[in-house]
C-alpha cells in the first residue's frame, strides 16, 4: 500500500525535481471540494502505480508559490512531472480510466 | 481484459444524494449492491460550501461533509463503490447488463441516479481559459481571485451562490445574466442585491473570454441594444446551468424533451427493473432533499422487484 505524501514548498524540488521517478503531484486544498472527491481515486492510483510513479499532494493554501509557478488557478490540477517537468496536466476531476489513460501516455512519451 | 461479469442485485449509477441514499436502503435490506461513479462520491452538491436547507443541520453542513457521511453509512451496510463511467446499459428480462469503460456487470434491478453535467458557455476562449481563469467551482477557486475582478455568468441559484462565495476574496464580482430577473430564490436574491460588491449586468451575454497566459477580459453584448462592451476580469465563473446526464440512454429508455428519464411514482422508468431517482428524473425539483427521497423510493421498489 502506498499513499500520496503531503509535501511542502521546501521539499518541492528535492521530492519532485530531482526525483528519478515520475511524480504525479495533486494540488489540493481542504476548502474544495472536487479535490476531496478525487482524493480517494488519487490513492487507488497510487496503489496501482505503486513502483512507477510516486504519488504526492500541495496544499495549494499553505504553499501558493509553488502553485503559481506552476500557473495552477483552479483545483484540483494533477501535474505529472519527469525528469523536473512538466508533462501533463489534468485540471478538475476526471473519471479514473481517464486519468490512467493520461498518466500511461504521460509515462510513455520520451 | 477478459474478467468474469459480476452479478449484482443492484446496480447503482451516480454517487450523488439520490444514488448513495438509494445505496443506504438497498444495502442495508441485504441486497448486493455496487456503485458506479464516473468522478468521485458527491455529486454537484460538493460545489456548495453550505447547505441551508437540508433538513437536521441548523446551522447549515458542507456538501462534501453530507455526501461524504451519506457514503460511509452506505458503505457501512456493504455497498461497494467502483470508480469508472457508465457507458450502456442492456436489459434483456429480469436481466440488466451495465457497461463500463473497463467492463461489464450484470444486475436484477438498475437505479440511475447520474444527475445532471453542468452546461458549458461555448463561447471562444473557454476551453483554453479552463483552469487559467475560467471556473466551474467559486468554492474551489476563488482564493486564487483574492483582491481581483471577476465576472460571474447565470441567474439561477447556482450563479446567486457562487457570486456570494466570491465575495470572501474577489475585489468586485460582475454577475452576468442574459435576462433582466433572476431565476434564484427569494432570499437569495435578497442577500445579492444587498451586496456592495456584486454588481448585475442586465440582458447582457459573453461573446468572448480573452486574454494572454491567462484570462483578462470578456467581450459582452447587451441582448436589448446589441451594443458590446468589454469588462477587464481574471476571472470568469460559468453557472448557466445544467443538463440531464442521459446521453448514453437515449436508446434504453424513454426521456422528456429536456433529456430527463420519464418515470412513474414508483420511479419505474419505461423498462421493467430499471429505476430513476434525483435530478435526472423528469420533474424533479433538483434538490438534495428531493434526490435523497427519490433514493429511498427507488431503492424500496427496486428491491420489491429484485425479491418478486
Ligand atoms: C453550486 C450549487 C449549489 C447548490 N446548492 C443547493 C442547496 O443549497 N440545497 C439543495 O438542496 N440543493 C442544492 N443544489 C442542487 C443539488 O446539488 C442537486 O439537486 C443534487 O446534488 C442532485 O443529486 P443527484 O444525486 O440527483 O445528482 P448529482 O448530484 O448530479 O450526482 C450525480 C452523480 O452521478 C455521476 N454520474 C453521472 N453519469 C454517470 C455515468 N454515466 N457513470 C457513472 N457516474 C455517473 C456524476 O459524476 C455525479 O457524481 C446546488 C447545486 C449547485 C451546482
């Protein structure tokens, strides 16, 4: 069993940067809604990517840097990085097979 | 993926109020049930940060707070939640067959409770503005429009709420409404008008959402005198309503000239074993109250069907 981590902006470039692994970081907050419905799909992901991708959470409200570097303006946003990255983002909540689809391409390209 | 169909006595489609109390009943009386929801549990309630009128709650309860009790009594009693999109569903005698984007299940008796899709404003820059300044959800998002112009479009309740929520944060809210009245309740319209913030355009529409990055400005157009303006915001907040999520139903079941599922007062639609409680329904006063007590009935039916 693996869980989405919470971290903060001073683990942000250490936890996800830097990291080998891709990571895909949930930008929530406690106050939305969508964001707490989505976070049970978000840990059945986690589970089934478990080893291939690490799963962590931004509280948007105590970390809004990382959050506008980032050009997140509605939550929740799923942003998968690689490599320090970028490479998808996925905005309010999708259906899961919409979310493993993304993540999956996410995965394959380069 | 070639799994074994499972069989249900009740499947269930929608975890809003009206599925996930359909889910109390038939759970708690023994009947094997599974709950297919596309997002996550909650339904549209989660957009509001206070329910005022459900009844229990004087002092109001939070959307997510109250769907997300409803689901754990649910789930308390043994129903099962999947989380994926109903795509189908096939009804051969006492058999029902629901289909999924990743499989299939078999059920004696259906309940749909799919609600209705917030409606987009389809106009040019919404797609792209989404997430950079065009929102679904005040509840959401306002933070990020502290001390900013934002614009509100709708006249219905859902608009009347979001307009409010945003005063925590925004500068100024312009609310748009293509008509000169609103649809919203009485009090509601009261505590909007009241506001020193929130200021109405009148029989005005969106043509445009512009901007760079992000939102910066819409284009508007009075209905009455065609003449068009634009308003600086970096905001903009779609509220114009909602539709009916039956598009994959059309075929299955019979449907009123909006979309809704024609049902009787037992919530038996127009095929035998297949129910419809809340929002989607034909009728429906498009309540949380009103959803959950179409729940109960169509649950209590369903299950004299699935025993009969
Ligand atoms: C901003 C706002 C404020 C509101 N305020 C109030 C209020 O104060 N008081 C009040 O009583 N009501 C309020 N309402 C109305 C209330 O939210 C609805 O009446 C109620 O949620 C309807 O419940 P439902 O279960 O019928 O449908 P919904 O809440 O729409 O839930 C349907 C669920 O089914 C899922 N679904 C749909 N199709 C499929 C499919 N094919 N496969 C799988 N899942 C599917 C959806 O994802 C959704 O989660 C408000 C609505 C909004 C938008």
């Amino acid at each position: 069993m693996s869980k989405p981590v919470e971290i903060n902006e001073a683990k942000f470039e250490e936890t996800v940067l830097k990291a080998k692994m891709p990571v895909l970081v949930d930008f929530w907050a406690p106050w939305c809604g969508p964001c707490r419905m989505v976070a049970p799909v978000v840990e059945e992901l986690a589970n089934e990517y478990e080893g291939k991708v690490s799963f962590v959470k931004v509280n948007v409200d105590d970390n809004p840097k990382t959050a506008s570097q980032y050009g997140v303006m509605s939550i929740p946003t799923l942003i998968v990085f690689k490599n320090g990255q970028p490479v998808s983002n996925i905005v309010g909540f999708r259906p899961k097979p919409e979310l493993k689809k993304n993540l999956d391409t996410a995965l394959a390209a380069g | 993926m070639a799994e074994s169909i499972k069989k249900y006595d009740v499947v269930i489609i929608g975890g809003g109020p009206a599925g996930l109390s359909a889910g109390i009943y038939t759970a708690r009386a023994r009947f094997s049930t599974l709950l297919i929801e596309k997002g996550g549990v909650g339904g549209q309630i989660i957009n509001s940060e206070m329910v005022e009128n459900y009844p229990g709650f004087p002092q109001g309860i939070g959307g997510i707070d109250l769907t997300q009790a409803m689901h754990q009594q649910a789930t308390k009693f043994g129903m099962e939640t999947l989380y994926d999109e109903v795509t189908g569903i096939k009804a051969s005698g006492k058999q029902k067959t629901v289909k999924t984007s990743q499989g299939q299940f078999t059920a004696k008796a259906v309940i749909i409770a799919g609600g209705a899709d917030r409606l987009k404003l389809g106009v040019p820059g919404e797609k792209e503005f989404t997430g950079k300044g065009v929102s679904y959800c005040a509840t959401c998002d306002g933070a990020f429009f502290r001390d900013k112009a934002v614009a509100v479009v709708g006249g219905g309740n859902a608009a009347v709420t979001e307009a409010l929520e945003l005063t925590k944060f925004a500068s100024k809210i312009t609310l748009i409404h293509r008509r000169n009245e609103l649809r919203a309740t009485q009090i509601m319209q009261e505590r909007i008008k009241a506001d020193a913030k929130i200021k109405i355009s009148w029989d005005t529409v969106v043509l445009e959402i512009l901007g760079d990055k992000a939102v910066e400005k819409i284009r508007l157009q009075n209905v009455k005198t065609r003449k068009e303006s634009t308003l600086p915001v970096s905001g903009v907040f779609v509220a114009v309503g909602s539709q009916p999520a039956t598009g994959y139903l059309k075929e299955v079941l019979k449907l009123d000239n909006v979309g809704a599922i024609i049902a009787n007062d037992r919530l038996e639609t127009s095929v035998p074993g297949i129910f419809a409680a809340g929002d989607i329904r034909s009728g429906s006063i498009r309540q949380v109250i009103s959803a959950a007590g179409d729940g109960a009935i169509a649950a209590v039916n369903a299950g004299k069907y699935v025993s009969g």
